[in-house]
C-alpha cells in the first residue's frame, strides 16, 4: 500500500506545496515489476515509437510538433527558435531541419541531450533563474520567432502535486516568451488541463492576437496535456 500526505503552506505570497509518500511494500514485491512490464510492452508496441525508430527520430513527441506545425505553420526557414525542456531532442531535430542553415535553434534541459548538429544545448533547470539568465545570454541580441515548451515534470500521480508543477514551468515559458519575442511572435506549450488552464490562456489571449489549443494525434487520449499554439505576440 502507498500512503499519501500532501500539505499546502501559504507563506506571505508563496504557496509551498508539500508531498510525501511511503509504500509499505517492499521495492522488489512483483506488483510493481509487473507495472513497469506493462509501461515497457505498451512503449514498444507503440506505434510512434515505432515510427519514431524508423524514421530516425529521437523521441515520439516529433510527431506531435510535425502534425501541429503542419497546421499552424510556426516554423520556417531563417527563424530563431528556443526549444525548452528539449531531451532527448526530437522536437530540436524537427526545428533544426525546418529552419534550415540560415536558422538558429537554442535547446534547454534539465537533463543531459546528446550533441545534434545545428542545435546549440544549455542543460540547467529552467526554473533556476542563473539558467533563465544564462538562456537570455546566450541568445544575445537575435530576436527569436518562436518559443516552445514541452517542459513536463516527473509526474507523482498525484494530482495536487503534479498540476501546480506542470503550470509552474508553462507560466515560466510564457515569460521568457514575453522576454524575447518581438511583435508578431509565436508561442507553443505543452499543458495539462486542470487548475491554473484557465488563467493561463487567458493570460496568453492578453499577449497574442491568436491562442488556440491542439492535440495532436501522437499525445495519448487518457493524458490531460494539450498544447497551446499562440501567434502574433503584441509585443
Ligand atoms: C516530454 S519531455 C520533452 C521531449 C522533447 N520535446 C523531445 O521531443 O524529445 C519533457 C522534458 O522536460 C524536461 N524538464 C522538466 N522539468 C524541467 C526543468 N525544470 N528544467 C528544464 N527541463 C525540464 C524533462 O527533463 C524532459 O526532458
């Protein structure tokens, strides 16, 4: 059995979430083997994955973001692109090609990501401010056309604990976003529909001309994510 605590401390304007959890079974009982068998069968018995490894493609989410720019045609040749929470590079090999030599793609993990031509790679946590900063620095003066987050945390299970992180680092994306992108801008996000969805779009409609939700085929029927695809920043 897995015991859950989760506690909410309000601390002036911060809001502190706590949580902790502890199983009673031990960590070779066959339940949990059983799980991660099931997680394994079910990655390669999926179809993107499978796509993915024959297309020579890092992750599966290179599907997700071929079917959105299909539609919303965010990524051209020449264009600056900031690809954040980028490993193991999918979405970076995708903007790489796309946006050609003339182009520049700047990618940001927590994780290490494999070196991948064309594509410049700052690994820290995006919310370090020292990385944001460093992000910021890196790019210099170029003005960059297109931001995007596929920025997910480790998920927990737990709802109360898993939403508040996932919006915390979408809110963050959005201000860089507003940081760097010049009038006209784009912006695509991964969010998980939930608390905090609402406010959220609503505060992408106060700085784009034109947000609207997509959920490509590649993202999983049972996840609650979705992306936000937001054009013509005001600036
Ligand atoms: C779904 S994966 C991205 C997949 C990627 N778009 C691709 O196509 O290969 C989400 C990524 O967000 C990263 N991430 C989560 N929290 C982060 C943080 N605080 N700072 C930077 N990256 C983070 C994770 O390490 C993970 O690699």
């Amino acid at each position: 059995m897995v015991i859950e605590f989760v506690a909410m401390l309000v601390v002036g304007k911060l809001v502190i979430v706590v949580y902790s959890s502890f199983s009673t079974e031990s960590p070779s009982m066959p339940k949990k083997r059983s799980s991660s068998r099931a997680w394994l069968k079910e990655h390669r018995e999926d179809p993107f994955v499978q796509r993915a490894q024959k297309d020579g493609y890092r992750s599966r989410a290179c599907y997700k973001l071929l079917e959105i720019n299909d539609r919303d045609k965010l990524i051209r040749p020449g264009m600056t692109v900031l690809d954040l929470g980028s490993a193991p590079g999918g979405w970076s090999q995708i903007a790489a090609d796309l946006v050609g030599a003339r182009g520049r793609v700047l990618a940001t993990d927590i994780l290490p990501m494999d070196s991948l031509g064309g594509v410049e790679f700052v690994q820290g946590d995006f919310t370090e401010e020292a990385v944001f900063d460093h992000l910021l620095t890196t790019l210099g003066s170029d003005d960059v056309d297109l931001v995007m987050s596929d920025m997910a945390p480790n998920m927990s299970g737990l709802n109360a604990v898993d939403q508040p992180r996932a919006m915390y680092l979408v809110e963050l994306a959005l201000d860089l976003a507003r940081r760097v992108l010049p009038k006209g801008g784009a912006f695509l996000a991964k969010v998980f529909h939930g608390e905090g969805f609402e406010p959220l779009m609503a505060d992408c409609r106060g700085h784009f001309d034109k947000v609207l939700t997509r959920k490509p085929e590649a993202s999983r029927p049972r996840s609650r994510e979705v992306y936000v695809v937001a054009t013509g920043f005001k600036g």
